[in-house]
C-alpha cells in the first residue's frame, strides 16, 4: 500500500486532472447523444468513476483519508442507484418492448 | 440528530406495521413519528450543535427542517382514500416518502459535502421510485425513466464540482472551505472555479432551474399528483436550503465570481418559466411551470448576499410550499371526481364548493404575490434585498415577470368564481379540510402578521 501510494504521487497531479475531465467528458457526451437508456446509464457511471478517480489521487497528493473514504460513499450510493434504475428500465421495456429513451414523448407541451 | 433517527426508525416501523397488514396504523404512526420529530426540532433550537463535524442543527438547518417536517405532514393527511384506491402496498409509500424526508433533513443541516451528497442520494434514490410506483402506467414510467437519468446525470456534475473543491482546498468542511477563501484570497487555486461552477450546475438541476429545467414539467406530470406535490413542495424547499447552505455562507467570499451565472441563470427561469406557464391548458403542468418561476425568485435571494437572505428564503419557501399544497389537494379533489386535470373542470367549482374554492383563490393569490397573503411578504423581500443594492433593472425584470404570473394565477380564479361548469359537487373528506384549513391559515397569518417568521434566522 506504502509502494503504491509513492508510485501514485509520481505522477504529476495534472496528469490526473487531465485524464478525468476527458473521462468526465466521455461521459457527458455519451449520455447526452446516445439513446439507449443503458448505454446513457453506464455513461453516467463513467462520469462517477472518473470522480472516484480524481478523488483519490488528490487524497494521495494531500495525503489526507478523508477524499478516500468519500469514494467509498460514492460506490455504495452509485451501487443504490443502479439498483433502482435497472429496475426502472426493466418496468419500461415490460410496457413498451423497448428501452430507447425516444419512445419517451407522450407528455409534451 | 434525534430528527434523522426519529424519522428513520418511524419509516422502518411503518413498514413493519405494513408487512403484518395493520393498514389502519400507518397514518397515525407517521403522524406520531413527524409530530414527535417536530418536537425535537423545537427543543434543539437556538442549540447549534455540531454532530461529529459532519452535521451542524443551527437555527437555518432548524427553521428549514421544520417547515420540511410539516409539510410532509400535511401531504400525508392527504393521501387519505388515494393510495388505497391505486394499490395494496401501500406501507411502501409510507416508508419511501419518510426515506426522502430523512435525506432531506441531511440536505438542510450539513456541514461537511460528504452529508450533503449523501443526503442528496438518499432522497433522490427514493423519489425516482415514488415517481414510477404506478407500474402499469405510462406517463408515470416515463417520469421515473427521465427523473432517475436526469438525477444521476447531475449527481455526476454535483460530484466532479465536491471533487474539484477539495483537491483546491484539501476538505469537505463547510467551515475549512470558506477560511481557505478568506486566507488566500489572492491565491486561490484554479481549479476551484470550476468546482463552483459544476456545483451550481448540478443543484441547479435538482431544484429545476432554467436552463436545466427541461426534466420538471414531465416529471411533475407524469408522476402520481401526491408525489408531484410532495417534489414540488418539500423537496424543492430542500434544495434550497441545500444551496444557500453552500453559496450564501462558504462561497460567499467568491460572491463576485458566482453571481454573473447565477444572475444569468436567475433571469432565463423566471423568463421561462413565467411565459411557458402561460401558455398551458393543463392545471398540473401550469403548475410545474410555476414551480420552476418561483425557483427563479428564490435564487433571486442569492444576487445581493445580506444577512436577511437566509431569513428571506425561508419566508419564501414557506410561502410556496403551503400554497403549492393546496393548489394540488384541490387538483387531486378535481381529478378523483371529473378525471381531468385541465382548466376546464374547475369551471363552476365556487358553486358548490365554497371551502375549497376559497382555499384555491386564496393560494393563487398567494402564490402571485397579492398583499396579504404570504406570497406577497416573500416576493417583497426577495426585492427589498436585491434592490439594497441599487439593481433596478434587475428588479423591474422580476415585477414584470410576477406580473405575467397574475395572468395564469387568475385564470384559475376567474374559472372557478366565474364560469359555467357543470357544477359538480366534490366528496371532500375530512383529512383534506384540515390540510385546507391549516394551510390557508398559516398563508394569511404570514402574510397579515409576518413578524413571527422575519426573524427567525
């Protein structure tokens, strides 16, 4: 744990920072163009990881636990919602037979 | 911390009561569980304790929990006869809705973004199943589909924004995070500003704020009225809170920074909102539209920082909140009885329903802003605030749109007083009329005498 920490604060601070906003950004963009509502759903999880990510290489670079521990509270509430939101795709696709988020358009203005 | 632990051991044994099917003990044992809660809320005031650095009950936290505590209250004295009639689990509603309501008193009294997020996750997680629970209804599954895809989308944005604070700061305490802005002032870390920004965005999604409102109207709609009142009420006073708590006191020294979006972001939803609600011929979606304008006025609050924007807010949210209330238990009377919720069955109702037709006047007047009514008190001091600082064109911009907002307010009134409609006469239960009656009263004393609420904060 002590060699992989050291090996973690060798890598300059940008780099991190850098890696997760493409990351971030990966997501983003995947959730706002795709149309499958389990493609945007693993995107969103893309942007969370990329947050886990970031989260503990500053709690390295600051050696402060704490960011460490917020990633824990990430994983276990990012594993509460995936639980919930299948379950909401599967109660979609039992009435419609489909999980594109384009039959989504019966309540409009 | 005794409200969280007793709202949470209420939910669980709720939902106990609910696997041995004592139906008739859910709503007296929520109502025992909120009211003994309330009395915590009491006796914790002018404490300002601090729970192991991660909550602190200060009177903002308290205030806030407190109006958050009745009007789930007040929502469960209606869900007489409604739930019942829908489905047989009904303890589950029961359970999710405490859930939520638990969450939300971490929203409100954080002090560290661990709670926040946390508290964040615990009421969104159960709201998006509240909004679907009607399986075999479409327009609810398409609610829940959009609110729990919108709602992780943003979480995801609230998340990178806590991330990037702390890596500029090295904590997640309020209090550290603000006394790094003070001591290097000069100096702060670049990538602190877009933290800011990431955080506004995504409590702006939570609470429906232009321009992330797009969700709001098809949530509100699709999902059961009761759970659409209790979004629109309760949990968007939450959000609030959460977001003063935030912006008002720890980002306060970066106020110059924040406040050009924010203005932005202030004027397109009162914009939005006010000139889309005109247009709608459906009573609840009109109302998802207004509840996104009255979010416009109540970040108008954060444009001038002053020592009464807390207390402003608060006047505000309690103002909406118990109007909204009444506004959808006369919409849920309406519906059980025409089956429509468009403009035109509420034509006529004054006729022979003089209570409940009064209590709908009385909550758009309220809700548009007329003196003597809480509505007015609020949207008086929100531009008492922001007029401190001399932002004429700003405030003229919020009259005139609360002045759009007279059109649609008083359509209502003029449908209910003034048309011919089929003069239907609606079964209103009992449950309903103490909600009716308890909610006019606090909106007319409010707004008669608001010296009880000024200086609360």
């Amino acid at each position: 744990m002590e060699n992989l920490t050291t090996q973690m604060a060798g890598v300059p601070l940008n780099h991190y920072i850098y890696l997760c906003a493409i990351i971030f950004t990966i997501g983003v963009i995947g959730v706002l163009t795709r149309r499958n509502a389990i493609v945007i759903f693993m995107s969103v999880e893309l942007m969370l990881n990329a947050v886990n990510l970031l989260l503990t290489a500053f709690s390295v670079h600051s050696n402060d636990p704490s960011g460490q521990v917020f990633v824990f509270f990430i994983m276990a509430l990012a594993a509460a919602e995936v639980a919930v939101g299948l379950a909401i795709i599967v109660m979609v696709y039992r009435n419609t037979k489909s999980i594109d988020i384009n039959v989504l358009n019966r309540l409009k203005w | 911390m005794n409200i969280i632990i007793t709202i949470s051991i209420t939910a669980f044994i709720v939902l106990y009561a609910g696997l041995f099917k004592a139906n008739r003990a859910l709503l007296p044992l929520t109502v025992v569980g909120l009211l003994t809660a309330l009395g915590f809320t009491f006796c914790a005031w002018n404490g300002n304790a601090v729970h192991f650095g991660m909550m602190q009950t200060d009177n903002f936290a308290l205030a806030f929990s407190g109006v958050c505590i009745v009007g789930t209250l007040l929502i469960f004295l209606l869900t007489q006869n409604y739930f019942a009639a829908k489905s047989s689990n009904i303890a589950e509603y029961y359970t999710l809705i405490l859930f939520a309501l638990a969450g939300m008193i971490m929203m409100v009294s954080y002090k560290n973004m661990a709670m926040l997020f946390v508290g964040l996750e615990i009421m969104s997680v159960s709201l998006y199943i509240l909004a679907g629970i009607r399986k075999q209804d479409f327009a609810s599954n398409e609610a829940s589909l959009k609110y729990f895809l919108m709602g992780a989308f943003s979480t995801g944005f609230l998340l990178f924004g806590i991330t990037l604070i702390y890596g500029a700061t090295g904590s997640f305490d309020l209090d550290k995070i603000q006394a790094y802005l003070v001591d290097n002032s000069k100096s702060i870390s670049p990538i602190f500003y877009p933290g800011v920004i990431l955080m506004m965005i995504g409590l702006c999604f939570k609470v429906g704020a232009a321009p992330f409102h797009f969700w709001t109207p098809d949530v509100y709609e699709g999902s059961p009225s009761l759970i659409t009142t209790f979004m629109s009420t309760v949990v968007k006073t939450a959000g609030f809170a959460a977001f003063l708590r935030l912006f008002a006191s720890s980002f306060a020294p970066l106020h110059d920074f924040w406040v050009v979006p924010l203005t932005v972001i202030v004027c397109l939803t009162l914009f939005i909102g006010n000139v889309t609600a005109l247009f709608q011929k459906n009573f609840k979606r009109m109302l998802a539209y207004s509840s996104i304008s009255h979010a416009g006025y109540l970040l108008f609050s954060l444009i001038v920082l002053s020592k009464n924007s807390e207390n402003n807010v608060l006047v505000y949210a309690a103002a909406y909140t118990f109007a909204s209330i009444i506004a959808f238990a006369v919409l849920i009377l309406v519906k059980q009885k025409t089956g429509s919720d468009s403009f035109e069955s509420f034509n006529g109702l004054g006729k022979k329903n003089p209570l409940v037709a009064l209590s709908l006047t009385v909550a758009m007047l309220s809700l548009a802003g007329i003196p003597l009514t809480a509505g007015f008190i609020g949207k008086y001091l929100m531009f008492l605030n922001v007029m401190g600082e001399y932002k004429t064109l700003l405030v003229a911009f919020a009259i005139l749109n609360a002045l759009v907002g007279f059109y649609y307010y008083f359509k209502v009134i003029v449908a209910v007083w003034f048309k011919d409609g089929a003069e239907t006469e609606l079964s209103t239960p009992g449950q309903y009329k103490v909600v009716l009656l308890v909610s006019v009263a606090i909106t007319l004393i409010l707004g008669i005498y608001p010296a009880i609420i000024l200086n609360l904060i």
